[in-house]
C-alpha cells in the first residue's frame, strides 16, 4: 500500500521539533577554568604569598606541594579568578593550608634529604600526622642533632600525639603505651621506672586511707590498674582502645605496703 503524502499542516506541525532538535544539539558544553594551568601561571606569586618560598623546592616540586590547595582555592569557575582572590582564600585557612604541605612534601621527598629549613617546617606544621609521623622526624632531628627542632616536636605531640601518662627516659614525649614501649623512639621502658614516675607506694598508701578493702584486694593480687590518673582494682574491665596500664607489685613492695600503719589500723 503506498504511503500518503503529508499534509502542508502536518510539516508545519514538524517544523518546531526539528528546530528544538537543533538547538539541542548546537548548544555548547561549560568550560571551566582550569586550576593547573592556572597554577602554573600564578605559582611563583603564589609560593611567596603564602610564604614557602624560601624552602626553596624546584617549581616542579613546589607545583606538586601545593597543587591540590591551589585546586580548591580557585574552585569550580567559567571566568579566570585573580591571583590575589586564590591568595586570599588559602590563607584564610593557613594552618590547615600549612598541615597540607608538610604532609605533601614527606609524601614526596625522604626525610633524610630535606633541608635543615625543609625539616623545621615539617617539624613545626605536621600536627595531627604527627602520631604516625613522630618516629621518623625524631629519629632524623636527633640525628642531625637539632634538640630545637626536637622540643617542637615534643610540643606537637602534646597536642596532637597519644598522650601518655609516662615519659620515656630516652626521649623525654610523653609517649609510653601501656605495652611499656615509648611511641616515638621504640624504647622499652621498665616496670621499675613507671612505677617511680607514678610514685607506686606513695600513691597506694593514699589509696587505702579511703577504700583499705580495695587496698587489701590490691595487695593480694599483686597489681593494679591505673588509667587517666585513677587506680583500679584488679578486676576491673575496660573497653579495648581504654589506655590502661597494668602495674605489677614486687614482693618487697607488697610486703612494705602490709606493714602500714594504714592496715593495722584498720586490721
């Protein structure tokens, strides 16, 4: 059956889908600016704006450090933002900004071959990395013997380290884990010398003028448990990420304890 000719009315009827066609298919995808090429060009303003430039990295090197802040600075844009609006919004947030870089330059460069001002950055601005970080950097301080450099890093870890209620005699951080070896420097440290920075016998005396019962149950198991500066019994429970440190009494100091004039008193 041959096919019918359309009607003038029924082309005219056509004509407006073709032309919404067309105009779908003409229209044009967004261009967006693009941060990297645009790095490339402000970097050296940049690096000295935010004041880096004196580590003095290659532009390569300095490209990479920054790239990701950069790139996040300028955003999602159709129009090429200026240099000094990127400035601005970096150092809005400077710390963190500063944070960023240190972790960059370690990810790319070996602590053992960064500059003494390279390293003091890092050093300085590694914050919350620093748990992870702080074995190595003190390791290449001491190392180099740089003992300020190490006293920033002792600051950062008591900010942002695992605070420990222990300090180990080797390095001095706060960083003794409840396995008695220190976090930064891998040293072991004794029963006997945790025992001297709690003042064990001292503490437990205090301890029976208000609980001899707990006292005496102490006593006779040999240990305790101390934990944000507070003495447990021996058994107490705890959740498995509590930092709880299992001290264990010698003979001489359970026969000392005994004779107190604490536990005759009370019999």
């Amino acid at each position: 059956m041959p096919r019918r000719k359309k009607s003038d009315k029924e082309k005219v009827k056509e004509e407006p889908k073709e032309k919404v066609q067309k105009k779908k298919a003409s229209k044009k995808k967004d261009v967006y600016t693009d941060p990297i090429q645009l790095l490339d060009e402000y970097l050296d303003e940049v690096i000295t704006a935010i004041g880096i430039s004196y580590l003095n990295f290659t532009r390569e090197d300095f490209k990479e450090i920054i790239k990701d802040p950069f790139a996040s600075a300028v955003g999602q844009v159709k129009s090429k933002p200026k240099s000094r609006t990127i400035i601005n919004r970096l150092n809005a947030s400077r710390d963190s900004l500063m944070e960023v870089v240190s972790y960059n330059i370690i990810r790319m460069k070996d602590i053992s071959n960064l500059t003494d001002d390279q390293l003091e950055f890092v050093v300085s601005n590694v914050k919350r990395g620093i748990i992870s970080l702080a074995p190595r950097l003190y390791e290449e301080c001491k190392r180099r013997r740089k003992e300020d450099l190490i006293d920033i890093l002792r600051s950062n870890w008591n900010m942002y380290g695992i605070l420990s209620p222990f300090t180990c005699p080797r390095c001095g951080f706060n960083a003794v884990m409840p396995d008695y070896s220190c976090k930064v420097c891998s040293s072991d440290v004794s029963m006997k010398e945790v025992k001297k920075q709690l003042n064990v016998m001292q503490l437990l005396k205090d301890y029976a003028s208000f609980d001899v019962n707990m006292f005496k149950d102490i006593v006779k198991s040999g240990f305790f448990y101390y934990k944000d500066g507070v003495i447990y019994p021996p058994s107490s429970t705890f959740q498995p990420n509590d930092m709880v440190f299992e001290i264990v009494l010698s003979k001489d100091e359970k026969s000392s304890l005994l004779n107190t004039s604490d536990i005759s008193h009370h019999g």
